[in-house]
C-alpha cells in the first residue's frame, strides 16, 4: 500500500543521547496520533531526511510535510534546511513542503503558559 | 511595593530581530496571565538575566524562577546558564531556581500534535 504524503517532525539532532530522547518524547503524541509520521534529526543524529524518505519513497510516498521542531527560525531553517529540501527533492523526486518552526504557532505560547502556572503551583507562589 | 518571586522566562537571544520577535510572541500569553514575569535572553539580545535581575533586586525582589524557552537541555542549559546564575547569586545576593526546560513538560509534546494537525487540515489530508 502507498503513502500518499507523510510528515516529518524535524529536530536540531546531537551527539547527546539525552537530547534526542526529550525530542522523542516531544514527538510521541504526534507518532501515536498522525498514522504516516516520523522523527527526523538535522544532524548529529539518526534517522536522517535522507533515511526517512529514501524509506518513504521506496514505499511510494512523493509528498513530505516537514514541521521543524524548532521554536524559531535562525541560520538552520532560513538558510541549511531549504538547501538540503532541495537537494533531496532533486535526489529522491519528491516534493518537501517546509512548515513554520512550531514555536511560530499560537498554542505554543499557550502551553508555555501552561507550563508557567504549573511551576507556580509547584513553588507555592 | 516590594514582589517576593519572579518568573523569567529565558531565550537563546539572537542579534536578528525576527528571532526575539518570535519569542516575545511566544512569552505574550505568559507575560499578560503571570504578574510578575519577564522575558531575559542568555546572549546576543537585551534584556539580559543581568539587566532583568538588577532591576527587580532595587525593586526588593530577591527570588527568581528561570523557565528556559528550550525544548532540549543541551550544553547552554547543562553549563553556560548554571554558571550565570552562580555568578548572578553572589553578585547581586539573590536566590535563582532554574526549571527544566519548557520541551520536557508533556503539555508541549500535546501542544506539536495540534499543531501537526492543524498542518495537515490546512493541507487537506
């Protein structure tokens, strides 16, 4: 069966273990809820772009969403991101759709507010 | 009127304005619902931690809360803030707790699969 458009959710990537495993669990609400998702790191770090879509392709799939999981938009995502999207759209013939970094989403600000009342809560203040 | 707590919330920093925007937008939701909260940035970007605590020190306040606006702890959460903070105890003789970063509180990994969601009902999938 063929994958007609996947996403991707995008993370920096590092040498650190811990580091990818808080971006794990960041993403593990979106794998259990969104059927054709995966986790990709930039760099430093396995499962690649390259990986997940030479994998998506051999499956069929030609559309790719990719959602950085970035809170915001520096030298990566303007400038190192879009180079390697183009690089692997003339690779694999795909098509990549860059998607804002989360953080330029509302409900982010919400649930950074979120967090905020907890940490209240929990001092007592 | 002297404030016994502050929250701080605290961004990498960047000398492109875009960068802060998108953070200042990301703190709006906290800063209008917490009375006594305010946006620092580690480097590159005013105001500093130094600037944020000098001013709420001459206001009394002797207790700060720092929320990293990370999703990950990595070398500038693990070492570089530790140390400002160490440093910014003994000169200004105030109390800093720092809380983990934002990204490891489940209510952000729930907030990304909304926004992935959204994605994907914005793109007709």
């Amino acid at each position: 069966m063929t994958t007609s458009h996947q996403i991707i959710l995008l993370a920096h990537g590092s040498s650190d273990p811990r580091w990818c495993e808080t971006f794990e669990q960041l993403a593990a609400p979106t794998l259990s809820s969104v059927q054709h998702s995966a986790i990709a790191y930039m760099e430093l770090a396995e499962p690649s772009l390259d990986t997940i879509i030479s994998a998506g392709k051999a499956n069929g799939t030609l559309n790719y969403t990719i959602v950085p999981l970035f809170l915001a938009a520096g030298r990566h995502l303007r400038k190192d991101v879009p180079a390697m999207i183009e690089q692997l759209e003339s690779e694999h013939g795909v098509h990549i759709k860059l998607a804002d970094p989360i953080g330029k989403n509302p409900q982010l600000g919400d649930a950074i507010r979120d967090v905020v009342l907890q940490e209240l809560a929990d001092t007592g203040s």
